[in-house]
C-alpha cells in the first residue's frame, strides 16, 4: 500500500480554501453586479412613470401633434431599454409584469388622445409600479442572497478551516509530539519506546522508520554490551591469568628451585582452565621416565601410570588416546623446554568432545615456559655452584701449597737432619733441629689459622660496604695496628664475584700488613676513577717490604696476583715514600665491560645500516 502524501493532503487542503473564497467572491461579485442593474431598472422605471405623466399631461393639454408624437416615440423608446430584460431574467413572475405593462403601454402610444386616454395613463401608472415594486423586490432578495452567500462562505470557511485545523492537530502535531518525546528517550538510553501512528502518510513513514531505527539501536546496544561484557570477563580473566603468572614467577624466584611446591601452581592452574585432568611430569637431562609427578590438590585422577614421556615430549599438542577406563579422551602435551633441553611436560587431558580454548592453551604454555626458565636457572646455578667449588678448591689447594705444604716439607726436611743427628750423637744439631721445628711448626700452626680464617670468609650480610667493614672488624680484634677504610663505591654494582675476590685481597694484604709490617697503621681506599676503572690501596707506616723474592711470595703475593686476574686487573706490591709497603689494584668492573660491549655493537650495527658511501 503506497502511502499517501501528508504534503499532497495540505495542500488540497489549502487549495480547498482558496476554491471556497474564489468562488464566494465570483457569486457575491455576480449578486453585487445583479444589484447594480436592479437599481438601474428602477431607475428606468421611474423614467417610464415620468414618460407616461408627460404624455397624459400633453394628451390633457392642447400640445401640437408633433410633440405629442414625440413623446410617446419617447415613451416607446423607454420600453426598449435592454436592463428590463437584464433584470427580469430568471424571474417569470416580473417577466409578466413587464410584458403585461409592455402591452399595455402599446395602447397609450397607439391609441388616439381622447377622455378615455386618461384612464389609460393611470392604469399604466399603476402597472408601472407594480413594475418598480417588482424590481425593488428583486433587488431586495439580491442583497439577501449576497449576505447569504457572504454567511454560507464564512462559515463553510470556517469550517473548513477547523476541519483542517483538527487534521492537523491529529494527523500531524500529535505524530510529531510523539515522536519528539520517543527522540527525548532515544537520547536518555531507552530504547523501548515505539511509536503507535497508523497513517500512511511521511510521518507514518517516519515513525516506521524510528521504530526501526530503535529496533536496530536497541540491538546494537544490546550487542555492545554483550561485547562489552564478554570483553570485560575476558580481561578479568587475562588479569587473572597474568596474576597467577606473576604470583608463580614471584614463588620460583623466592625459592630455591628444588623447594618449589608445584602442588599449588598445579592447583590454581587447574582452577584457572577448569581442567581437573592436569599433571606436571618432571625429567632429569637424561632420562625418560618421571621422576617426579604432581597433580592437582583434591584431585580425583591418577597419575599416568606409563612413565613414558616420549609421546608427549615429542609428540603433537593435541592426540587422541584412552583413559584408565578405556573412555575416548583428548590429550593436550606442553613440553616445557629450554635452550633445547627438556625438562618435563605438562598433560591435560578432557574428554573427547571438550577442547581447550585458545587462552586456555597459551596459559597452560605459559606455565610450562615459565617452569622451565625455573629448572634452567637451577641447573645453571647449579653448574655456577660447581664451577665457584672447583674454583675455590684450586684456591684452596694452591693456598695450601704455597704454605701449608712447604712449612711441612721445611719440617720434614728437619726431620731428617734429626734423624741423622741422632744417629751420629750430634747434640749441637739436635739443638738446632729442635729449635728449627719449634719455629716451624709455630709458623705452620700460624699459617693454618689463617687459612681456615681465609676459607671461612662469607658475605653474609646484605651490601658489599657492610661486608667490608665486618671484615675489617674482624681483622681490628686481631691486633693492635689501626684500621682505616676510606670506601667510595656507593654507586657501583659489583658482581658477587668481584665482591668475594675484593674481599679476600684486602684481607690477604691487611693480614700481610699487621703480621710483618710493624707499623701503626693500616689504611684501606677502595674508589672509582674517571675512567670507571676501581682502584684499591691497602697501605701501611710499617718498615716496608723486602728485597728477597722468596719472602714476596711468602707474604701471598702469588695468590692475590691470581686473584687479581679473575677480576681482569694488575696488582702490585711496593714500598712507599714514607718508608711503608703498598698493594695496589686495579680493574674495569663488569658493567662497564658490558656497557663498552653493547656500545661497539650498537656502533658497529649503525654502520652496518648507513652502508657504503657513494
């Protein structure tokens, strides 16, 4: 059904109007020209009453013929003005009067003057009159229907008028109204309302179309906030994940990684893909069974009783196998692998039919990453331990041969010239032997003190600064020289090694100071130059060092040279201009070789992409 035009309706509606007054002017316009004749006929009238007194009045008198003819030529003449037919048109009754006085008038004009002539005129007279009467009644009814006319139009008028004015109250400003208020709510965010018009017209048009519009709002709000919702959930979830990630990285990194309790990162992981079916196998470098398998707390499956993790080490994600009760079940596998080394797996199996999400899988992956950067970092700083044991046993072992050993090899050959000396009675060099192996073994036992005081150096207390200063304190009780440390590297990081191997040379060269120096004091500066480079001075006001290379070595200066290059630096050992010994050391810290690293690199990169000039 087209609809019909709300436009097209106002404006036959308005074209209705202008037809009613143009046709009420066109009516009373031809009543007022009716009217106009009206008066002119009764002006004629009356000139036919005057014609017939005149022609009675020269009928009485002794009036020449000529006049008398001319006169009633004249009064003939007055009978053939064309406003009576005018006026007497459409009315029967005055045509009648008007040929009847006609008529008669021939009598007056034809007829001889005589007595009778009189009689005549009056009665003419009267016909006459009755002739105005007539016409004045006819012009009495034209003015009553012009005010009809006039009455009739302003009331068809009107009512027109309202007739149009409550079409448009309802066919127009109500739709209008409702729409408007339906918009109000629109913008408020109430979709709901619908408009109710029936018209098939531009504003039943238009309300179809906002009940649409608000349809299609109404479902895009409401596929937006079921987005909005689902995006929201997803991000509570994402949160979710990426805290259980963090809190499971936090746990890894506070602990060591063989006290890891894996049963709760299991747990809440199960919680987290609701998935009960989840286990975490653990495999040595070279092995391929299990040796440790954790499973969810509370949970009601077993643990996989094959205790071959091939399949799932190298096989696909997602395989299809059976369960303890031969049921059909999906088996999802996440080797956790790092740097090519296996470590382990981790297993969820679902029932077939029931598959993990893609968020479900990248979390699980990102457990099993995260567990293995865990079990790598264990097993390096497993081969760190290693290599810091083996490393400290060499040091240990050269200690004790650059000391130890040779105080028992001096004894030894003692020992033998005691042998001798007894066999031979020789009590001079019995004496002297004795003497020699009480000096020895005062010097042994001496040495061995230190060296067990040197093993036993740990920094246990948190800060490089606060470990140098324990040292210091204890090497202060130990004797009765002064102590001064001027320390300057707030602002370094130092490697634990750097720290241990500053360590041990500064207690290595202060024990060296207060056992054979002989002065007052000790003066300890560590600090750090312009070029980066750190600069230790051990320094004392003792008697200096001596010329014999043999006591150098005795004094350890063979044990901190080794130590010094550990660290990539130069020692040495001289006396100073106050007459004292020194031991200076120096070397580029490790950040700053890393820096200097990654500084040629970048530099060497820049080049490599502004390419060859040409």
């Amino acid at each position: 059904m087209r609809p019909s035009s709300l436009v097209i309706r106002i404006s036959l509606a308005l074209v209705g109007i202008v037809a009613l007054a143009a046709v009420t002017m066109v009516t009373t316009y031809w009543i007022s020209d009716q009217a106009d004749n009206d008066a002119y006929a009764i002006n004629a009238a009356g000139a036919l009453r005057m014609h017939t007194y005149r022609l009675a009045l020269l009928s009485q008198s002794d009036a020449p013929e000529p006049a008398v003819q001319a006169a009633r030529e004249a009064y003939d003449q007055a009978w053939q003005d064309p406003v009576f037919a005018q006026v007497t048109h459409g009315s029967p009754a005055l045509v009648q009067q008007l040929e009847q006085a006609r008529e008669y008038s021939q009598k007056i004009v034809v007829g001889p003057p005589g007595p009778d002539a009189q009689v005549l005129l009056d009665e003419q007279v009267a016909r006459i009159d009755q002739l105005v009467s007539g016409i004045q009644s006819h012009a009495e009814r034209n003015g009553q229907r012009l005010r009809l006319v006039q009455v009739l139009a302003l009331f068809s008028v009107l009512g027109l008028a309202a007739i149009v004015i409550h079409w448009l109250r309802t066919q127009v400003a109500q739709p209008l109204s409702e729409l408007t208020n339906l918009a109000a709510t629109v913008g408020k965010g109430d979709f709901s309302g619908r408009a109710t018009t029936t018209q098939m017209n531009e504003l039943g048009v238009l309300a179809q179309t906002f009940n649409h519009m608000s349809d299609a709002i109404a479902q895009t709000h409401g596929q937006m906030e079921q987005r909005i919702a689902a995006q929201t959930e997803e991000l509570q979830r994402s949160n979710t994940a990426l805290r259980f990630l963090y809190d499971t990285a936090k746990a890894i990194l506070e602990h060591e990684g063989d006290q890891i309790d894996y049963q709760p990162i299991m747990t809440r992981l199960a919680e987290l893909v609701q998935a009960d079916d989840i286990e975490l196998c653990l495999i040595t470098e070279t092995g391929d069974a299990p040796y440790l398998q954790v499973l969810p707390e509370h949970s009601v499956h077993d643990v996989c009783v094959l205790r071959n993790c091939d399949d799932c080490l190298h096989g696909e994600l997602l395989t299809s196998t059976t369960g303890p009760d031969q049921s059909p079940i999906f088996r999802y596998s996440f080797p956790m692998v790092r740097e090519q080394q296996h470590y382990g797996v981790l297993v969820c199996r679902t029932p077939v039919g029931t598959t993990l999400d893609d968020w479900q899988q990248q979390l699980i992956e990102s457990v099993a990453d995260q567990l293995a950067l865990a079990l790598s970092l264990q097993a390096e700083e497993d081969n760190a331990r290693r290599l810091t044991l083996v490393h400290e046993r060499t040091v240990i072992a050269r200690e004790l041969h650059d000391s130890l050993a040779q105080a028992l090899s001096y004894l030894k050959i003692q020992v033998t010239r005691l042998n001798r000396a007894l066999a031979k009675d020789d009590k001079a060099t019995l004496q002297d032997v004795s003497n020699e192996l009480q000096e020895g073994l005062n010097s042994a036992y001496r040495q061995l003190r230190e060296l067990l005081t040197t093993f036993r150096l740990k920094v246990d207390v948190p800060g490089f600064a606060n470990a140098l200063q324990s040292s210091i304190k204890q090497l202060d009780e130990q004797t009765s020289m002064t102590l001064h440390c001027q320390y300057q590297l707030d602002n370094v990081p130092l490697t634990p090694n750097e720290e241990v191997h500053l360590l041990q040379i500064v207690r290595e060269a202060t024990q060296n100071a207060i056992r054979h120096s002989g002065g007052e004091n000790v003066h300890i500066n560590l600090y750090q130059n312009s070029d980066k480079t750190i600069h230790l001075n051990i320094e004392d006001d003792g008697s200096g060092m001596p010329d014999n290379p043999e006591k150098l070595n005795h004094y350890g200066l063979a044990i901190m040279q080794e130590r010094g290059r550990n660290l990539g630096g130069t020692l040495s050992i001289e006396n100073t201009a106050t007459g004292g010994a020194g031991v200076y050391f120096t070397f580029t810290p490790e950040y700053v070789r890393q820096q200097n690293v990654f500084a040629r690199e970048s530099t060497h990169s820049a080049k490599a992409d502004l390419g060859p000039r040409t």
